[in-house]
C-alpha cells in the first residue's frame, strides 16, 4: 500500500509517496531537510548548489555506511567461520575421548 506524506524540506511542500511507513517518510525528510538547511546557512550557497551538495554528502554518508557495513558482514561471517570450526573441534575431540573411554 502506497503512503503519500507532505514533508517540508527547506520551507517548500513536498508530497513523498512511498511503501514505508508515514513515520518513517517524515523522518527522511526531516533528514533531508535538515542536512540541507545547515549547508544553506554553512555555506551561505543558494538552494540549487545546497541540494546538489547535500545530495553527494548524503550519497558520501550511504557509501562509508555500506563499507562499514560489508565490513561487519565479513567480520561476522569470519567468526562464524572459526565457531564453526571450534565446534568441528569439539566434536572431534568428544569422539576421540568416547573411544579412550572404551578402550578400557
């Protein structure tokens, strides 16, 4: 279902139309906004050159987000990798002692 959400972004009316939810559609354009009203009022640039910067700062954020992100995934997959192996271990072991035990 298909959620239509007026949000404002640098004092003019925008009608968002999303899946997510209408929280969720005010909080990107709250971020939006925001970003964007702090590099009109940093910058002292005109709307067109702010939109355009915050665009490629919000894109820099998304790009450092995924890297540090496929990092997790990776250092995530790796410990699995080594609890896998340590259980393996483990296993092997137990087997080993089972077979000492009835030895005697």
């Amino acid at each position: 279902m298909e959620n239509r959400v007026t949000v404002s972004i640098c004092g003019e009316e925008y009608t968002l139309v999303a899946e997510e939810a209408p929280s969720y559609m005010q909080k990107v354009g709250g971020y939006v906004d925001a970003k964007l009203s702090d590099l009109i009022n940093v910058a002292k640039v005109g709307r067109s050159d702010a939109a355009v910067l915050t665009a490629v700062n919000i894109a820099d954020e998304l790009f450092k987000e995924r890297e540090a992100s496929d990092g997790l995934r990776a250092q995530l997959k790796q410990y699995l990798d080594e609890a896998n192996q340590a259980k393996n271990e483990v296993s092997e072991l137990k087997r080993e002692l089972f077979k000492l035990k009835n030895k005697k």
